[in-house]
C-alpha cells in the first residue's frame, strides 16, 4: 500500500514538473535604465514650485537643487544633461507617479520616512539635503536658539506635523508658548511678516524660500536649531537594483568631487592628476562603470556638465542664489556638516 502510494505522488510530481517545463518562460521586464535608454530620456518627477528646489519659469526653462541631480542622472547616461523631461508632480501625485511607472524617478521635496520606504512599494536612494523643522525670526528679536523661543507667539499651519512637532518640542522641555494656528502656510507667513507672532515654523528649506517674499528679508534669519529631522532625496521603485545603485551612486560622485576639489570648472585638468581618487573617479583608472551599466567615465560626464554637489548646492540654495542658505548640516563631513559618500574604488 505504501509503495502504490509513493508511485502515484512521484508520477503526480513528475507530472506537475512537466506542465513547468512545457510552460513558455515569462518575458523579462526591462528594467529602468533600459527603459530610458531606448526612449532616450529620463522622465523625472518635480515639484511644482518651490524656489531653489524645483521651479519652471514662464518660458518652461527648469531650474533648482532637485532639478539638477535630474540632469545628473541624464549626464551620467547619455553624456547630455538636455535629455531628461519634467513632470511637474502635487504632493498627492508624486507617489502614485512613482508607482505607476509615468516617471523614472521622484526628485522633489518628500521626506524620507518607515512607511514611505518599506511599505509604497519605493526606496529612497539618498539624502541630497539634511532639512528640518526650523523658525524664522526677527533678527531685531535676538533669538538665538529655538529654546530662547520659550514663552514667544510662533505662527504655525494647523493640522501638520510642525504643529505637533512643535508641541512635542517645548512639552518635552518643560516650556510653554502661545500658538498661532492658520490653515496653510501662507496664512502663517503673511501672519508672521504683519507682526502677529514672534517666529514662524515649517521645514528650514520652505523658510528660507519664504524669507525672500517678506517685506524686508534681510530683517529676518532662520535658526540654526531644528527640532525635527526631515531628510530630503531622490525616490525610485523598489525592485530595480541597477536603477537604485546609478542614482546613489550619482549623489556619491558629486559628493566625491567636492571633497576631492573636482569642478566642472578644472575637470578637464584633473584628467591629468596624478591622484588614485581622481583617476578612478573620472574613469582614467579601472571601470567602475561596469556594474551600473554605464560607461567608464559616468562620473566625468557629471561634473564635467552639471558640477559637484558643492556647485549645485550653491547656485541653486547657497551663496550664489538668492535663497543664501547655509551649508549647515549640509556641508561635507570634513567641513562641519554630515555629508560623506564611500569612494569609487
């Protein structure tokens, strides 16, 4: 009996592999790189509108922070930062975009959580700008610190995660303040700008934007205190290690330039240094370009077209926009701040 038994499930076995074996092989989905080389541009997601960040002007040019590493990415591919579209994407739509397919990658201000990265079906490649919750204040006022706020009128979006964030923050310290709520950022900004409270709160990088609209910007300074990390970058889908490797390994290699002193300005006179670093990071020594699927000079074409990330960092937010937003956080981890990428070797 034991032995007809074994014969029946080892024929019903046999029979079960061979439906497997005559089935057709599923078709292999091409994965985004080779999406976007034969298309022959990348389709990436930006914001609407936010000055230094992501912003189409009147005549369609794109400029901004997030613009650029876009562009990055189109260098890096196909020697030409042009080929790459915009799709201007609301804070509703900027995942599902995502997760649908309608664009290679999300590069606009959404900041990098659990649930965003483990459970939309998306990874975060990097952290591009180290942002947090901050205050804008009167420079006539003499705060200092966020604590120095203890007891102030702080203007504030009802109904977000400044307003709990906030709570969070001067609870946790024993302090008390007086809260102005408003139903969107802009209510709170104009409130501020008129006097009605002593400090206005949202992430460092929408107050830095707001402090050019004010009547008087240069009479006001956001502090150097955050409350609440808010770690800003790229978005991609998950399942396409390729395609999340070239843009980590982007954000890595503009940061590698900047520490090395490579520019788009001496770039081509680096070809002739005579540094380990440099040489692998420009594709003059071994072929780091293999295992993305790109050629050997991928991080040449970079900085070569759209600089290092210390040169994005400044035209679009730092010293030479008009937004003037220091490097902070954002400086390179030899100069004061927490920006560090692992070599090309």
């Amino acid at each position: 009996m034991t032995s007809r038994f074994l014969s029946f499930a080892l024929a019903g076995m046999l029979a079960f592999a061979a439906c497997f074996a005559l089935a057709p092989a599923a078709a292999a989905q091409p994965g985004t790189l080779e999406q976007i080389q034969k298309r022959r541009f990348l389709i990436c997601g930006a914001n609407k509108g936010l000055a230094g960040f992501g912003r189409q002007s009147d005549t369609g040019a794109w400029t901004g922070f997030d613009v650029d590493f876009c562009r990055a990415l189109a260098a890096a591919i196909f020697d030409d930062p042009s080929k790459v579209r915009f799709t201007p994407l609301s804070g509703k739509e900027r995942f599902t975009a995502l997760q649908s397919g309608e664009i290679d990658i999300l590069s606009r201000n959404a900041v990098w959580t659990q649930s965003r990265d483990t459970g939309q079906g998306l990874l975060y490649a990097a952290v591009t700008f180290f942002d947090g919750q901050g205050f804008l204040t009167r420079k006539s006022r003499g705060f200092e610190a966020a604590l120095a706020l203890a007891g102030a009128s702080i203007c504030v979006q009802q109904g977000t995660s400044f307003e709990l964030d906030l709570v969070d923050f001067f609870r946790s310290r024993k302090e008390t303040y007086e809260p102005r709520l408003f139903a969107t950022f802009e209510e709170a900004a104009k409130a501020y700008d008129a006097g009605l409270c002593d400090a206005l709160t949202a992430d460092a990088s929408a107050l830095w934007a707001q402090r050019l609209k004010l009547e008087a910007p240069s009479d006001h300074g956001v502090l150097a205190d955050l409350i609440a990390k808010e770690p800003l970058g790229p978005i991609v889908r998950q399942g396409d290690d390729q395609w999340f490797n070239i843009v980590r390994w982007t954000h890595f290699a503009m940061i590698d330039a900047e520490e090395l002193g490579v520019t788009s300005a001496n770039v081509d006179q680096a070809l002739k240094s005579e540094s380990p670093e440099i040489r692998r990071l420009l594709g003059i020594e071994g072929d780091h370009g293999d295992g993305l699927g790109l050629s050997a000079d991928w991080a040449y074409r970079i900085v070569k077209h759209v600089g290092s990330y210390g040169e994005v960092f400044e035209r679009n937010l730092g010293r030479d926009s008009p937004l003037g937003i220091e490097r902070r956080l954002n400086a390179l981890w030899s100069k004061g701040g927490i920006m560090y990428a692992p070599p090309v070797r």
